[in-house]
C-alpha cells in the first residue's frame, strides 16, 4: 500500500525525513517495501524572474537574459528559447545542479557570451507527462524567487510503499499508518474530521429502503445526498489520489476512494435515478446471472456471490465492484452512499472466482472492523459538504444485528519482561500501548488492557508482549545466548526398526514403493468392502484436489493394488513392491484427530505363491526377533481368495492380512494374473520387537533326526500339526522343516500325507534312542488324538 508522507502529515507531526521514517516504522513492526521520492534526480534549482531579455551578439537564435533569482546580483543566462518574456518566472538550474537523467549543468560559454546556468522546462524537470511541451516553463506571477522548485512544484513529496499483513488490516489505511507512526515517534495523531451539517430537505427514508437478507453482510449503511454537482475534485485530492495509485474521476466517486484510502472502509455511491424500485436489497446472486460490472465487462455469477440488488435487478457485487448500470454520471443529482461490512472468506472466494481484485476487496477479505463503518460514513458526507458537492439529508440507514464488542485482557508485567528478557517499566508498557489505542490501566503490576475491535490480530498475552517490544524497540532488547542442554542426535527406536524393515524388504528383492495417503471413495468398492465395513468411514479432506483424492485411507491395499496394475499395464511380467505407509482411523466421530497408524504393505505377481509372500513375512519376523506369531487361515475377507488367505495373529492379536488377491479384485485393477498382497501393523510388531541378540554356542551334543509322514485329513491345517509338534516335543525339538505333502492313487479321497523332518537335541548331554522315542511316540499319540492323523 502506497502512502504518500504529505498525506500522512494531515493526521501526525512528522520532523524526519521520509527515508529516516521508513527506517524506523520497519523496526516498529511495519514492513516498508521502498521510499519513493520524485524529486531526488533535481538539485540546485530554483525559481527565478527574468528582469531584461537583449539579443545574442553573435547568435541570431540565441537571448541573453537576467535573471533574479533573490540574490544581490542577477544571473546571467543565455538561451534558445523563445516562449518568455520579461517578468515571467521559470526555474533555473544553477551552477553544479543536476536535472532528471543524470544531467549536469555547470557554467560556460555560448557563442562566447558567459552563461552561469540554464532555465529549465517541464521535459527537462521530468515532469512534462505523454503531451508534448515546447519552451520554458512559465510559472504563476505570484510565484516567490528564489524558492527551491521541488518545494514550489511539491516535486519533494516522498511516497513510502508499505507491506501489509493478513492480519492487520487495521493498517491498510493513512489514518492506520499515521497512528503506527505516532506510536514509534512518541508522538500523538488526529482523526480527520468528519463533522455532518444535514442542508437537504426530507429523510434518506423517503429515497431508499434497505433489507439484509443475508449474513454474510454484517453491517450496512446507507445515507442519502440531494442537488449533486457533479464536478472534478479539487487539486489537494487528485494529487492524495494520484500519489496513493488511484486515478481522479468525478467528486462523488473521488470522495468514496478518499474515504477508502483515508480510514480504510471501501465505500460506494449509487445514483438514485437507477434503484427504480426504491429498495436496496442484500442477497446472494442466482447459479448464471449475468452481471455488467463498472470496468463494463460482463460476468457470470454464481450463487456463492453476495450481491448489492435493486429489488431483484442487481446493482453492484458486495465489496467488490459497482455495476455499470448504477454509476455516478455527468447529470446524477441525488446519490446514495453505502458503507457496509461483510465476510471476508466470502469476499475473497468470490473475487477468486470472478478474477476481479480491487482495492476493496482486498480490505473486506482482511476482515476489517464493522464499527468503522460509522466513522467513513460522517467523513464522507463531511466532505460532500466541504467540497459543496451536495446536501446531504437527515437520517441514516443502519442494519447491525450482531455488534462487535471491545475485548478486554490481563497481562502481568514482570511477565512480559521475563518472556521478553527486558526491564521494562510497567508504566512504560502502559505508554506503549496506550499509544495504539491499547487502552490500559494498571493495578498491581498487572496491564488492565481494552483492545479496540480494529485490533483483531491481539488475542493472547504473547500479542501484548509483542506490541510492548515492538514500540520499545527490537533494537534495545539486550542479545543473551540460548541457555539450553543438547545431545548427540540419533534416531529413535521406530526409525531405527524402520531402517531394519527397509533393509529386509529390499534384501527380499522388493522395491520401494510410495503412494498418497488420500484416495477416493470407490477405492473401497474396488477391493469388495462391504457397505458396513468399518473401513469405509474415514477421515474427508475439506479442500480435496479432487474426488480421488478426497478421503485419508484406513487400508493401503488399494494404492498398493494400483501400483501393481500399473507395473502390469506396462508389461512389467514379474513385480515385487513393498510401502512403508500410514492409515488414518477416525476416532470419535471425527472429533479428534485421527489414530495413524504406520502400515507395511507387500504386494507381488509373477513367478510367486502364496508361500513366497509368506516366506518373507517370515523373515522380517525373524529379523524383528518376534516369537509366538501364528498364520490362521482367513476365509471372510472379500479383497482375498477365500482358500489362499491367511491372519497374522501374535498371540490372541491381528497384527495383519496376507494371501492371494481376490481375482475379482485383481480384474477391477487390470491384473489377470494372481496377485499377493500383505498388509501388516508396524505398530504391533515395533512394540514386541527384541532386536537384542544373545550369543548362544554352538552345540557340544550331536543331534537326531526323524522323519515323521502323517495322513490327515485335507481340511487339516499345517499350522496345527506343527504347533502339536513343537509343544509336545519341547524341549527336545530343536527344529520342524515339512518337507513333503502329497494327494495321490495311495491316499485315501479327501486326505493328504505330510511329511517332516524333525531335529531332536539336548544341551547337556547326548541324547538316547530311549529318549527319543518316548517324546516321538508322545507326539505322534497327540496328533492322533487331536487330529486323527495315522502314521504313513
């Protein structure tokens, strides 16, 4: 935001030039992008009347003339021009001055005839603008000689170019720069004034009626002006205007952008001829109204777009844009001011969506303060009469149904210098914020604060501190060294777990794989979830990119079902991926935050089984030192083959799911061939990690081996007889390994022969046939007990 130092004058004493003043305002909390100042190129240049003009000796183009320029002698200058006459007063370069270009101007001899200077025209001082000049630039009669021309031509104003944040909109104004400016030169600043004299005949009442039906309008005002003159603005408000990067148009409308940049409300004025219905109406637009706004082009609104309505004809975008039909015109003779408040999100969708950014909306979509609305309202009927540019009548239209109101805070004051590490004085701190309009009183240490409703960015006590220091100055805060404890950086226990599954996977002949964590809600269809599966209710993203990436996922087998039909697509004969990812479980209705879980998918095809998927869960449990996990079969998982699935249970918990993909599945991905997949709970199996390893030697007792093959039934399951094996050998059995399993001519229909090789040894002694066969028969006994197997 551009704010030009004269303007700011009006409202603070300043004795410091406009760079100093930047400099400062910057240490106090607000950012100064550049000085501007449009008369740095021009110095030594004054203003000088010419007493006598004689010919040139020897030139016949050339005039001697002498100039006046207050001192006791005149100067002698020759030139070419010939647009003067004698008396006229025109500036002069002196001797050593430098013009617009990086000219310099020293004395020397024309056609030998001395010249200590050069009489300047408008081209010359860079300030003649598109049209072409020609000669001298003759000043007003009652211009005083000897001035220095920036000051006469007002060339020394300075410009100070602001940054404003989000979250002071407070600033966006003169009148807010001029009260951060009192603030940080200890000084005070004045209000504009905005007294009203009502001239005009009648009640605004008996011109408009206004009806809010909408909340996205918090406040709206309306005031009625009669016998408008429509005219330019005076000089003093072009050039604020001007200075400030808004262009003149008319009084009326001038008034409006004054008021706007002055005290920061945008307001708008609609000629009264054009509200035909007599009744300004707040609503939103129509889903394709189409709406021709003041810069004449026409937009296709939605019903998002709050809208200025006159009756059902709409009139003007709320905080944005007037419309072309309703603008101030040559012969408008009553108008209508509005000043109103509304939502800035919605403000700032709209424009978004309209591609139409103004100097007002880019104020209402800050959220600026509605009780400011009072104020621009008197200033600008203030100026109507100022400038007689018409009578304003009694009477004001103010719809306000939910008032802000002052907030009032506690703040201790050997707190603030504790945080801040200062020795503040509490009345200093008072100062400080009595000097923003914190308005503070103090009782027993503690600041007593009232923070004005324009101060939205001040809620907790760190904002206080922050207004104490920033006002003190940043500068003045004594440099101390972080007093604090460190330790050699490592990882943590889960990283470094993350770090062994990594390498297991990839040691496995895996490749990495990463996927989103949103998906979309057909996933779940994809993989056969029922429609009450738990799974289904999940966490949903309030600003998705789209609707495939609009829900968090609680399962990784459709990203990891996508990764494989995409290496499928793409002639990928043989794949093997894994991804170390999360899920994220609702909890509480969505309430709290979700309970993320960290997942490690496996996902394979081609030139594999069911067993090799298994055989690298396997490992990573071995790896992991995790003992008492089991496989239980998994029959009643639709995303899996009904026969080809299996639980990983550690003890009586589902640590995971691994089998063959349902084919159905695998068609819905693009795969026509099986597929493998296991999804596993890193959670569960960090915490009954031990990846301590003891060393225990090698054995001193030789072991024995025995072959034992079994006819079961087909239904039985492999797990159950290895689990019988290994609780009624211990603690001889020192390792189980099937190596057979066959259905044939010689096996009875719907049973299986299976066949292992079991390693009986013990520690501390070798061992005896007696021995060996009292814990074979005891093992084969339960099995044919609890299994009905029969030794082959």
């Amino acid at each position: 935001m551009k704010v030009p130092v004269k303007w700011l004058k009006d409202y603070v004493d300043i004795d410091i030039d406009a760079k100093e003043l930047g400099d400062r305002l910057t240490l106090s909390g607000s950012k100064v992008e550049e000085v501007i100042t449009t008369g740095d190129e021009i110095q030594n240049v004054v203003t000088g009347k010419i007493v006598k003009i004689e010919p040139h000796p020897d030139a016949e183009k050339l005039v001697v003339c002498q100039v006046d320029i207050g001192e006791a002698e005149f100067l002698q200058i020759v030139t070419g021009a010939n647009n003067m006459k004698e008396q006229d007063i025109v500036p002069v370069a002196l001797h050593g001055s430098s013009l617009p270009g990086g000219v310099k101007i020293k004395k020397g001899k024309l056609r030998g005839v001395v010249s200590y200077g050069m009489m300047c025209s408008e081209e010359e001082l860079g300030i003649a603008g598109d049209e072409p000049v020609h000669g001298l630039m003759i000043l007003p009669q009652d211009t005083p000689v000897g001035k220095d021309i920036k000051e006469v031509l007002g060339l020394n104003n300075a410009i100070i170019d602001f940054e404003i944040t989000s979250n002071r909109p407070d600033c966006l104004s003169v009148v807010g720069i001029a009260r951060e400016t009192a603030a940080t030169l200890g000084t005070t600043y004045r209000l504009p004034e905005a007294a009203v004299v009502y001239e005009g005949q009648g009640n605004v009442s008996d011109l408009v009626a206004v009806e809010v039906k909408d909340e996205l309008c918090r406040r709206y005002m309306a005031r009625a002006v009669v016998d408008v003159k429509i005219e330019p603005s005076p000089q003093w408000m072009q050039e604020r205007l001007l200075d400030a990067g808004v262009r003149p148009i008319n009084n009326i409308v001038d008034i409006t952008n004054f008021v706007m940049l002055e005290l920061g409300q945008p307001m708008h004025a609609f000629d009264r001829r054009e509200i035909t219905s007599g009744k300004i109406v707040v609503e939103r637009a129509a889903d394709g109204e189409k709406f021709t706004t003041l810069d004449e082009v026409e937009r296709e609104l939605t019903s998002d777009v709050l809208c200025i309505k006159d009756d059902e004809k709409t009139i003007g975008l709320a905080g944005i844009m007037g419309g072309l039909n309703s603008e101030i015109k040559d012969d408008t003779k009553e108008v209508i001011f509005e000043c109103a408040n509304f939502d800035g999100t919605n403000i700032r969708v709209s424009a978004q969506k309209l591609g139409l950014r103004t100097e007002a909306s880019s104020r209402f979509e800050k959220d600026i303060d509605p009780n400011l609305v009072q104020l621009a309202m008197d200033r600008a009927c203030h100026l109507v009469e100022k400038l007689n540019a018409g009578k304003v009548l009694k009477g004001t239209i103010d719809i306000y149904e939910k008032p802000v109101k002052e907030k009032t805070m506690a703040v201790d004051g050997h707190w603030v210098n504790k945080f801040l590490g200062t020795e503040i004085p509490v009345e200093d701190m008072k100062k400080y914020l009595d000097s923003l309009e914190l308005k503070t009183t103090i009782v027993h240490n503690v600041l007593e604060i009232t923070v004005p409703t324009f101060r939205i960015d001040i809620n907790i006590k760190e904002d206080i501190a922050e207004e104490i220091a920033r006002i003190y100055g940043y500068d003045k805060i004594p440099s101390t060294t972080i007093n604090i404890t460190t330790e050699r950086g490592g990882k943590n226990a889960k990283q470094h777990m993350d770090d062994i599954v990594l390498a297991t996977m990839l040691a496995s002949g895996l490749n990495q794989s990463i996927s989103y964590a949103f998906i979309s809600p057909k996933a779940f269809d994809k993989i056969n979830l029922d429609a009450d599966n738990p799974l289904r209710n999940t966490v949903t993203i309030k600003n998705p990119l789209g609707e495939d990436y609009s829900v968090m996922r609680t399962t990784t087998i459709p990203s990891m079902m996508e990764s494989l039909g995409r290496n499928y697509a793409r002639n990928n004969e043989v794949t093997r991926l894994f991804e170390i990812g999360k899920v994220y479980i609702p909890l509480n209705d969505g309430r709290e935050l979700p309970d993320e879980r960290n997942i490690l998918t496996v996902g394979m095809y081609g030139q594999c089984d069911y067993l090799d998927l298994k055989g690298i869960v396997e490992n990573l449990l071995e790896i992991l030192g995790i003992e008492g996990c089991s496989f239980v079969r998994e029959s009643d998982n639709a995303t899996f083959h009904p026969g080809k699935t299996a639980a990983l249970m550690l003890k009586n918990i589902k640590v995971g799911v691994l089998g063959e993909i349902h084919p159905d599945v695998s068609d819905k991905f693009g795969l026509d061939v099986p597929a493998y997949v296991a999804e596993l709970n890193l959670d569960i199996l960090y915490a009954s990690a031990k990846l301590e390893k003891k060393y225990k030697p090698l054995p001193k007792y030789p072991a024995v081996s025995r072959d034992m093959a079994l006819i079961v039934d087909d239904s039985i399951l492999v797990q159950e007889i290895e689990d019988i094996i290994k609780k009624q050998g211990a603690p001889l059995v020192e390792s189980v390994k099937l190596f057979d399993i066959y259905k044939g001519k010689q096996i009875p229909e719907g049973k299986k022969s299976i066949a292992y090789a079991i390693i009986y040894r013990k520690e501390s002694s070798t061992l005896t046939d007696v021995e060996v066969n009292k814990v074979h028969d005891k093992i084969l006994k339960t099995l044919e007990y609890r299994l009905g197997a029969q030794l082959r």
